[in-house]
C-alpha cells in the first residue's frame, strides 16, 4: 500500500490552523536564535510550502532578512551557511534524507514530528507519538461538499 494512502482503520486527526501557525513561529523562533537576521526557506512540496511562507512572514516581522525560494535549485551558494528546508511533518523522513544528501549544510525543520522517524530534523514544533494521520487545513477530502 502507498504511504499516502489512509487504511481504514486508522485514525484522522484534523490539523488546525492554529496549529500550524504556532509551530511556524516556533520554527521562525529557532530560526532566527540558531542564524540571525539572514536566512534562506525552501518548502518541500506540497506541504512544506504554506509552512515555509507562514515562516517567513514571521522572520520579517521580527526583522530577519528572509528569502522564500521557490525551488530548491535557487539557493545560492552564499545562502548555504543559512539555508532551512521545511515540511509540515517527518514521517518516514526520505524527502530530509534525499534532500540533505544534496545539501548537507542545510538545516531542516518540521511543524510535526513522528516519534520513531529515522531522520531526526535539526528543528520540530510538535510531536506525534501514534501512527494517526493528520489531515492538514489546506488538503482537499472527498468528504468535503
């Protein structure tokens, strides 16, 4: 079975906005301690993207120097030293795996966390200690009407 795919007998927990946002300013908290007032964000697709964006609204408010890019090929080799790569959550943690390999002076962080991951990121807001899935506010559902 595909790791996207939800079993039936697995338990959905909806992710609220709230949620998200804290753990983005959490991330942006660790951000700017850990690289001060220059940074460059890359979101993994999909869902990194609206975390890595709500990231950098909040460095700007704070005062940080915050370059969004909007794919990974972007990053300049002056940027390396202060480069974040972001996700909503490390499940399995290949995506951190693959893109580490090409970047490996890149920190990373993730809103949620999967305890027992086998990548570990530099940087998490929340864990999840169970195997339920969570429904982010921006995924479309069948459900939905």
């Amino acid at each position: 079975m595909p790791n996207n795919v939800v079993r039936k007998d697995q338990p959905v927990d909806a992710v609220h906005w709230d949620s998200i946002t804290a753990g983005a300013r959490e991330i942006a908290l660790w951000i700017k301690k850990t690289f001060g007032n220059k940074v460059a964000i890359y979101g993994i697709p999909r869902g990194g993207m609206i975390p890595a964006i709500m990231v950098v609204h909040q460095l700007e408010a704070m005062g940080v120097e915050a370059r969004y890019l909007a794919d990974i090929y972007h990053v300049q080799p002056s940027e390396l030293h202060g480069f974040v790569i972001i996700d909503e959550i490390c499940d399995s943690g290949d995506t951190f795996r693959v893109l580490k390999q090409l970047f490996p002076m890149a920190k990373t962080a993730t809103v949620f966390h999967r305890v027992g991951a086998k990548f570990i990121a530099d940087f998490h807001a929340f864990d999840i200690n169970d195997d339920r899935w969570l429904k982010f506010p921006w995924e479309a559902s069948n459900d939905d009407s």
